[in-house]
C-alpha cells in the first residue's frame, strides 16, 4: 500500500469512527480494485474508490 493510501485510510478510519471490521472491509474491497486493475500495491484512488461504496449515515 502507498503511504497515501495509508494516510487516506488512517485518516477517515479516525475520522468516521470506524471499527476493525470497518476498516478490513474498505482494505479488502481495495485489494480487489487493486488486483483487477492489475496493480501490485494499493493506490489511494483504490481506496477513495471503496470508500464510495460504502453506505453512509444522513448527516455523516
């Protein structure tokens, strides 16, 4: 994962409250936009992509 993607992650995990499970789930989606684009490491975009398919609260 690239230091951005880590930051990114770090950032909103801490930020929204997120629990492990939370953050695995974001990681693991990811990893499989990462995989299916063909890219070894996870790149922000990978993760501001499966923070987009996450259900957010009204208000949050």
């Amino acid at each position: 994962m690239d230091p951005g993607a880590r930051k990114l992650l770090s950032d909103v995990t801490a930020r929204r409250r997120f629990s492990a499970r939370s953050h695995s789930r974001v990681l693991r989606v990811a990893r499989s936009i990462a995989d299916l684009a063909g890219r070894a490491a996870i790149a922000r975009a990978d993760i501001a992509e499966a923070l987009s398919y996450r259900r957010w609260p009204a208000g949050g």
